[in-house]
C-alpha cells in the first residue's frame, strides 16, 4: 500500500521523498469524502428530478447540489455521469464550498502532510519524528507559494 511506502521511506530517512508521496494519499482521501458529497447531491436530485422537470427555474433547495455537481463534473473524470448531469442544467448559485476545498489542485497544507506523515509512522512502529525538521518543512518554499 501506499502508506506501506511512505513508511518505508521514513525508515530509511528519505524524509523529503516521503512528503511529496504524501500529498497522493491526501488527494486521494479528499476525492473519496467529495464523492461521498457529490453521491449525495446525485441522490436528492435524482429523486427530486420529477419536481425539476415541471418547474422552468431549478427549485432554490436544489440549487447548491446542481450547482455543485457541474463544478465538481470536469474535475471527476472516473464519474462521467456527472458530466451528463452538468449538460442538463447551467450553474446559476453557489457551490459547496467543502466541495471546492476538497477538489482543488492546490497542494495540501504542511500541517496536514506533517500530520499524516506521524500518522504513518506510528502505524508502522516507527521511531521516525517529521516534526523534528518542522521548521524548516512549514517554512520550505512558502515564500515561493505567496502570491
């Protein structure tokens, strides 16, 4: 498992290889907890498509998870059927803000790698400490990444 290899890596000190690994398994997780999100949404509209069909504007309970699901369509390209839904409707309100969060492209937080890393480690049994280089991992590049 992936885990398994970062575990490896923080074994053999290759500290730095394993946070950029890291970063795979927090894109991973935030695409499983969107889907979960965006399942949901796929639900009350389906269940509430006879509702949509007979109104000429989307009911405004409706509105987010439409909306969510066409922001979130392009991004999720192993769920095509949101692609379809993405045709039937036009974004005209707000997105789910978890959603945005979850689907960005933008790399995670330090902390939350940092954390996942000790996380890994002590599922492994490992006397590895990230946080002993926290410093300089929490200040690595910011000054790159401010815009």
């Amino acid at each position: 498992s992936m885990r398994k290899d970062i575990a490896k890596l923080l074994e053999n000190g290759q500290e730095a290889t394993a946070r950029i690994r890291v970063e795979h398994i927090i894109r991973e997780e935030n695409m499983m907890a969107a889907q979960e999100i965006l399942e949901l949404f796929s639900e009350l509209v389906v269940v509430r498509l006879p509702i949509i069909e007979t109104q000429r504007e989307c009911p405004l309970d409706l509105k987010e998870a439409i909306s969510t699901i066409c922001f979130a369509a392009p991004r999720c390209a192993d769920l095509p059927e949101l692609l379809q839904v993405q045709m039937l409707f036009a974004p005209d309100c707000g997105v789910n803000r978890q959603v945005i969060e979850l689907l960005s492209v933008r790399a995670p937080p330090a902390e939350k790698k940092l954390k996942l890393l000790k996380e890994i480690a002590e599922e492994h049994n490992l006397e590895c400490d990230p946080a002993a280089s926290e410093t300089e991992y929490f200040s690595f590049h910011e000054d790159l990444l401010v815009r």
